[in-house]
C-alpha cells in the first residue's frame, strides 16, 4: 500500500480528487467505484468545483456504488441513491443510465446482489474504486468476520456502524439494520484502489491496518494483498501512527 500524508482534510480531499480526474481524463469511459460517507464529501465538492472551473467532462464515465441501505425508498434523504444524486451526480455532466447503486428495494435481494456483481463484470470491471473506513475496519459494508472470499451480499449492520451512520438519521431506530454490499472479493478485483482516511477517530484502526497482518477481523487488511492500493490519510488519522 502506498501511502500520501497530507496535512488535513482539505488536502485529502484536493489530493483524491487529482487523482480521480487524472482517471477519467487518461480514460474518459473509466469506471469509478464510489463511496458514500462523511470523509469523500470534501472529494465530491472538489470534482464539482474542477468540472465547474475546468470542464472534466463525465460524459462517458460509468459509476458503480459500494453499497446501499436496504428498506429505503430510493428518494429517501439518506438512501444512497439520494446521497450521490445531491452531493455528486446532479452537479455533473454523467448520464443518469451510467450511475449505478444497488437496489434496496429490490423483492429478491439475493437475486439483486447477483445481478449487481454480473453488472460490474459487464461494465469490464471497476478501473479506480474510492473507499472510506470505518473505525472497526469496515470496507463498504463489510463488517469484521466477512470472508476475505465474500461477493455482492447481504449484510446485517454491526451496532457500532448503525451507531456512527445515526447522525445522519433522526434517531438510532431510524438506520436501517441492513444493506447491501459488494463483497470483499468485489473491492478486490478493481483495478486501483485509493482508500481516503481523515480525522482522530480513524486514528487507531489506520495504525492497526498498517501494523497488523492480514486478518479478516479487520477487514480492510485484506488491501494489503493488492498491488495498486494508494491510502490518503490527514496528520489527525496519522496521529497514533507516527
Ligand atoms: C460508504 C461505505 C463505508 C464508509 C465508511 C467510512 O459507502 O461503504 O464503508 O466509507 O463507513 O465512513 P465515513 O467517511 O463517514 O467515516
């Protein structure tokens, strides 16, 4: 894994989003694998900013989501769906019909993680998939335990992810107790990987993701394995590494 420190989370987020935009302009039809969350708002604005300033064009670029919340309508505020259509897609030129979630909402859910792992191998395969962390060591939805095998699943929300995923609901009852995910295995046949970790509270499991070996109780060890993996991570992440 390679690793940029950046000073803070400003940074990160000029720094992630360079990279994304060298991305879709070496391959204007790339396809990103796209995170929700707190730390890739910042990269968010960034693009908008620079396709608003520079003209990066995502016409021809298609988009495949780590994950959605089962249960919520599509045009809840916090689905997903919703997430990236307001903070990233309505501000950019990509086509609706090249942004892909999967559907929490779906009748059959095992049906839709099938179908969403075919489409992601139709699209020829994700050429740069962003990803956050959670403070167990979560990857997408992938809690720890999740084998290092696993697919586009179903996953039962661990507390700790519903209790940290409550400030964006009206109360804890309201986060939906499960999600579909891509599995591990998913995240692992991309292309390049760039991780993005900022702030004190991701502090301790980004020393244990660079100082333990590979285990599949935190799973974001399992990136140790890929040959084109880039962390970013803020000196306030560094703070118990250094
Ligand atoms: C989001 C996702 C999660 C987050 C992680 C970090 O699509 O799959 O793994 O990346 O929970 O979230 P934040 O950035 O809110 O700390």
């Amino acid at each position: 894994m390679k690793l940029i420190a950046v000073k803070d989370y400003k940074q990160l987020s000029e720094k992630a989003a360079k990279l994304i935009i060298q991305k879709v302009n070496e391959k204007p039809d790339a396809v990103l694998g796209l995170a929700t969350g707190g730390t890739v708002v910042g990269i968010y604005e960034e693009l908008i900013r620079d396709h608003k300033e520079n003209a990066t064009s995502y016409k021809h670029t298609r988009s495949v989501n780590l994950d959605e919340y089962i249960g919520l309508a599509p045009y809840h505020e916090q689905s997903y769906f919703s997430y990236m259509n307001e903070l990233f897609f309505k501000e950019i030129d990509i086509q609706a019909q090249h942004t892909h979630l999967p559907n929490g909402q779906a009748h059959n859910v095992t049906e839709e993680c099938e179908r969403y792992e075919q489409l992601i191998k139709a699209l020829g395969g994700i050429d740069l998939q962003l990803l956050g962390i959670g403070e167990n060591g979560h990857i997408g939805f992938n809690e720890p335990g999740t084998s290092f095998h696993s697919l586009t699943h179903v996953v039962k929300l661990a507390q700790s992810t519903r209790e940290a995923n409550a400030r964006f609901f009206s109360s804890i009852d309201s986060v939906p107790t499960h999600a579909i995910t891509m599995g591990i295995a998913t995240i692992m046949s991309s292309r390049e990987i760039m991780l993005v970790v900022s702030g004190e509270k991701k502090a301790e499991i980004l020393c244990e993701l660079f100082t333990h070996g590979k285990t599949e109780s935190i799973p974001a060890t399992v990136l140790k394995d890929h040959l084109n993996v880039t962390v970013i991570a803020d000196e306030q992440a560094l703070s118990v590494l250094n």
